[in-house]
C-alpha cells in the first residue's frame, strides 16, 4: 500500500494509518511518501511525522502533487511482482477493503481495480468499445428495500453509492486504486502545469493512453472520512486562477490532445458549460 500526506496533516495520520494496519488481508508493506521539499509548504521544517510500526516513511526528491502518493512507489517497484494500492491520507478504510479490491482484481486481470470513480459524460454508451462494456452506475433512484433498510437502522444505514459495477473513465483516487507497477510508466511523471494538482484525470488518462482499463466495484459501504480531511484540501486550493473544476478540465483537455483519448462521441452538442457542470458535480460527489 502507498499513500502520501503534507505537513499540516502529520499530527492527524494516525486514525487513517491504523485502518490500512488493520486490513484483514494484511498488505506486504505500507509506504509513506514524503518528498524533499513542498510546493504548497516551502517553509516546512523538515521533520517527519511519527508513524505507528508497520508504516515505513520513504523519501522523494520532487513534490507531485497529489501523485506523490503513488509515482514513487510504482517506481521504486517497477520490476517486482507485485501488485500496488493507493489512497488518500484522509479517509478510513473498512477492514475489507484490501481483500475487496484483489478479489476483484482476479475477476478482472489486467484492469485497474477502484471503488469510486466517474464516466465523461460527453461519451455516449453507443460509442464505447464492446470490451469496454458495460459502464458503471450511479443510482437514479434507490430502491424500496435501501430506503427500508435506513428507515430501520434508524438512519444509520448508507447504501453503495453505485448501483453497478462497471467500466469508467476517470478513477478517484480517495476510494483506493489497484494496479501494477509497471502500467505507470515514465511519461507519468511530466505533469504540466496547474495539472499536477489534480492526479485523478491524470492517472486515469496514463492508463487510457496505455489501453488498460479501469473497473469500477460497486457494492462496497459508503467511506468515513478523516479528521484531517478539512485541513489544507486540495480541492479549496486555487493555483494560476484555476480551481479543482477549472484543473480538472485543463487535465481531461491536455490528455484529449495530447494523446487522442476520451474522444466525445455519441452525444449531442452541449452547450459550452455543460462539462463544467458535469465536473463540477463530480468534484462535489468525489470530496
């Protein structure tokens, strides 16, 4: 497992460490990575954070962004073995997660593995790739028997917030990623400008480029977030005037250009907000 952090947060880790220590299906090893220095952070002392035992601190000469949680990892082990996880430092894991996620995994070989993620909208269903079938869902409507089950548990109860497993476009990274190593490769760490505030389209786009897929599971429970969630959130950063909606967009517009992927087809001409709005509701559901 791998994850990253910043300064501000390191006196909060420690109930999000000890979910991943807690897993069922232990991990091999979980890393921390800390860089040399912080873009957002230059007057940071320097000192680390203490973490429990089973947690090892690994250093990184440059600042990523978000994707410092998971570039130097899937680096560092390139030509292992094994399999790699990723996630946020602000969430709570359910026990199950790690078991979830390579069951899931083994159905589905070859495939990036997530619990949370989106489909562009601007890509009609018709237009997909028969192997790229079928896609994700959210729920329209929830059923009568997840209403009578809230009802029940005296409003304790959440429901999966996706009605469907499936194929999407854009991973989000808080719900935990799995991969290989390998499927990063070096063109993964020359992020743009502005971009590397927001790793989730980025990555998403390296593993489109590559022509690796990423399955969606949906009956998981819905996440508990963090304390140190609401300390320095990236998505209330705003760099060169973009803001995470505004970074998003530049990212999905960059990777459609670049490399030719997510090309909108099958819908008809929205009007010029249309994806912003998307976006910017996907950014809501996502936090």
């Amino acid at each position: 497992m791998t994850l990253s952090t910043i300064p501000p947060r390191f006196n909060l880790l420690q109930p999000t460490l000890e979910s991943l220590l807690a897993q069922r299906l232990p991990a091999a090893n979980i890393r921390l990575y800390i860089p040399e220095t912080y873009r957002r952070f230059p007057d940071w002392d320097g000192r680390l954070p203490d973490v429990p035992e089973g947690i090892s601190i690994h250093r990184c000469a440059a600042d990523l962004g978000p994707a410092t949680k998971v570039l130097p990892a899937a680096r560092d082990l390139r030509d292992a073995d094994v399999d790699l996880l990723f996630c946020d430092d602000d969430k709570l894991y359910d026990p199950d997660w790690h078991a979830r996620l390579k069951r899931e995994s083994a159905r589905h070989p070859g495939c990036v593995i997530v619990e949370a993620g989106e489909n562009l909208p601007d890509i009609a269903d018709s237009a997909r790739a028969a192997d790229r079938l079928p896609r994700a869902r959210r729920w329209d409507r929830k059923p009568l028997f997840y209403r009578l089950k809230r009802i029940l548990s005296l409003c304790t109860y959440k429901s999966p917030m996706y009605a469907s497993s499936g194929y999407v476009d854009l991973l989000s990274g808080h719900g935990g990623v799995l991969l290989r190593p390998d499927w990063l490769d070096d063109a993964a760490w020359d992020i743009p400008e502005i971009i590397w505030t927001v790793d989730d389209p980025w990555l998403s786009g390296q593993f489109e480029r590559r022509g690796i897929p990423i399955w969606l599971v949906a009956e998981r429970p819905r996440m508990r977030g963090a304390a140190c969630g609401s300390v320095d959130a990236l998505h209330d950063l705003v760099e060169a005037d973009h803001n995470r909606v505004m970074a998003d967009l530049a990212a999905i517009d960059w990777l459609r250009r670049t490399y030719g992927i997510w090309q909108p087809a099958g819908q008809p001409t929205p009007p010029a907000d249309w994806m912003t709005e998307t976006m910017r509701e996907l950014a809501k559901r996502s936090t």
